[in-house]
C-alpha cells in the first residue's frame, strides 16, 4: 500500500468532517450563534472566566487532550492490520471525537459553564451525580499519579530534559504575561516563545540536572513526584491566563510542528506500508480485535475524558458561541491527524512484512500496554 495515497485519503476524510460535517452540526443541530452571550464573558473574573482569541483556546484544548495516548493507542491497534485502526481513527474523529468535544462544549455554555458531571444530575438524578462527580475525582487523582510517576521517571532517566520541561513553565509564564498584560502581537509572541522551547533543549543537553539518589530519606523519583505534585496544586489556583492557558497554547503549536514534520517526511521520502490490511497472522497472546480495538485506541478516535477538558476548562474560555466550532472539533480532527500520522508510521519504512512482524510479536510489548492503560485518561 502506497503510504502517501493511505495519508492523503485520511487527510481528505478527517478534513471534510471539519469543513463540511462540523458545519451541519455546528449550524443545524447546536445553531451556535455569537448573539448569545458565553460564560467567559457573563461571569468574567480573570481566574477561570477569561474571553480568549480562539487560536490560544485551540492550543489548550488541543494539547489537554493529545498526550501519548493517540501516539500509544494507534501503534499497538496496528497489530491488528493497518485498515481497522485506519478506519477507527478516520471515521471515529469525525463522526464520535469531533461531535463529541463540540457538543459537550455547547452543553457547556449553554448552561453557564457548568461541567459534565455537574450537569449529568439533570438526567440521573443528585445521588447518580455526586456518584459520578467521585468517580471523575478518583479517575483525574489516578492519572495524575500515574502521569507523575512517568514524568519523575523521566528526569531521573533523562537528565537532560530536566531544564526543557520545567523551563517550559517559565516560558508559559512570560507569555501569559505577554498576551494579556503587555498585548504584544499574538504571531510574535507565538514565535518567541516556540524558538524559546527549542532553544531549552539545547541548553538542557549542554547542563544535564541529576539529583541526589538519596534526598530528605526519599528516592530521586518521589521527590520529584513530590515536586509535580506541589507545581499541580499551585498551577491549580493561579489564573487560567497566567499559566494553564499559555502553556497548553504554545505546547500545542510545538506539537503541531511535530504533525507537519511527521506528515512532510512521509511525502517526501513515501515509504511502503508493509503491515497488512487485516492481520490474520496474529500473536498467540493477542485478543479479540473486538472491543479491544476501540479501547486501544480511544484518544485519536473518541473519549470521555475530552468531555472533562471542554467543559471543565475550554467552555469557560470561549469568546464567541460560533468559536466552539474552530475550538471543541478542530481540537479533536488535531488529535486525529497525530493518531492517522502514527499509524502510517508504525506501519510503513520496515524492510519487509518479516521485520514488521518480528517487531510485533507480541501485543504486550514488556508491559508497556497495559501500563498505559492503566494510566491513559480515556
């Protein structure tokens, strides 16, 4: 299979499910209109009801819902043939993620800003609410230990990246900073602060930071998860505009750079996908494709945890009722374009269908699967 034929097939499906689909729902069924007063401006308070231009709002949404997940989910979904994960991803995104994000934002603003779980009591009643307010409590307090417990195994393991991740704040900060109180012009200021990230790898190469194994009776790794627990709680209370805000926008533009870079490799050096379609050659240890396929891969093609980000967060930002076209299912379509560029990568540029099956031989690559799972929000 020709990988740039599969890539622009994907892109053309995803793409029209922007152009065309978002369209209808956004106009027919939600009939978004900028009459309508949102919550950003009706209870604005500069903590958590901020107007925001809606490429900054975008770059939240956008990198609170694509981590790893729709990096992980599509390359172990693969083992299955390329066109199941293929087409999850494709359709999933434009006909599951894209409404999805969208209509629990509009859900959103329509009722004051309020939250999915906050809002679930209108149909199952206070007690099924408050049942589901714990379990969204316990499932984000879950993931936030799981999502320390591998960021602390980082810098202890990458030394190097010790200055990129946490100079990555300082930069967030300054644009914040940049944005609202000094109103510099947005494409600068979204430039700077982009060559700023960059520029944070090389000095984080040059001084590595490695912490004592030993520090006050805990190990190198609790410490630090100590650390990101304290920065969680402080970054909890600051002004969404000062840190939240800027930090996902410019994270996002850098990984958008990413896509760009992913998808221009593929057309110009248009590898061979030698993964099969459908893979009736499977490991012994691989279960059933049905449902695993759609719980392997849920970010990239649909999750409930986009549900929590956009009205939990991105409702209570939005500057006009129309921008939660652009911000809740172009941010979904952005998650969907990261899976369909893993997908073709993970299954094209081997030397032969032999070495992509050596490669996958197992579906539980040393546990790092099901580990995943265990820590993936969706």
């Amino acid at each position: 299979m020709n990988s740039i034929v599969l890539t622009l097939i994907g892109l053309a499906i995803i793409l029209a499910g922007y152009l065309l689909y978002s369209k209808f729902i956004g106009g027919k069924l939600y009939r978004l209109n900028d009459a309508n007063v949102t919550p950003a401006h009706e209870f604005q308070d500069g903590v958590d009801f901020v107007p925001t231009n809606k490429y900054v709002l975008w770059g939240h949404h956008f990198t609170s819902v694509a981590g790893a997940a729709p990096i992980v989910g599509p390359a172990v979904a693969v083992i299955w043939g390329w066109a199941p994960a293929f087409l999850w991803v494709t359709l999933g995104t434009v006909f599951f993620a894209g409404m999805h994000d969208l209509g629990a934002l509009w859900a959103s603003i329509r009722n004051k800003g309020q939250s999915i779980g906050t809002l679930s009591g209108r149909y199952i009643g206070n007690r099924g609410r408050n049942l589901f307010l714990v379990v969204i409590f316990l499932l984000l307090l879950m993931v936030n230990a799981a999502f320390a417990t591998v960021i602390s195994n980082l810098l202890v393991s990458q030394p190097t990246s010790v200055i990129p991740v946490w100079g990555a704040i300082v930069v967030a900060l300054l644009i914040g900073q940049a944005i609202y109180k000094l109103k510099w012009n947005l494409v600068l200021v979204s430039i700077v602060g982009v060559v700023a990230l960059y520029a944070l790898i090389l000095v984080g190469d040059r001084f590595p930071i490695s912490l004592p194994d030993t520090i006050m009776g805990m190990s190198a790794g609790a410490f630090w998860v100590l650390i990101l627990f304290v920065y969680a709680g402080i970054a909890s209370m600051l002004p969404v505009w000062m840190l939240l805000q800027p930090r996902d926008y410019i994270n996002g533009l850098q990984l958008f750079i990413g896509l760009g870079l992913l998808y221009g490799a593929i057309l110009l050096s248009n590898p061979t996908i030698v993964a099969p379609a459908y893979n009736n050659n499977l490991p012994p240890d691989t279960p059933s494709i049905v449902p695993l396929l759609f719980v392997t891969i849920a970010c990239g093609a649909i999750s409930g945890f986009h549900g929590m980000v956009a009205s939990g967060t991105s409702s209570k930002q939005l500057d006009k009722e129309t921008d939660a076209r652009f911000v809740g299912y172009f941010g979904a379509v952005g998650e969907g374009l990261l899976a369909l560029g893993t997908i073709i990568a993970v299954t094209a540029g081997f030397e032969s269908l032999a070495s992509w099956e050596e490669t996958y031989s197992a579906f539980n690559q040393g546990g790092v699967v099901a580990s995943w799972m265990r820590a993936d929000p969706s």
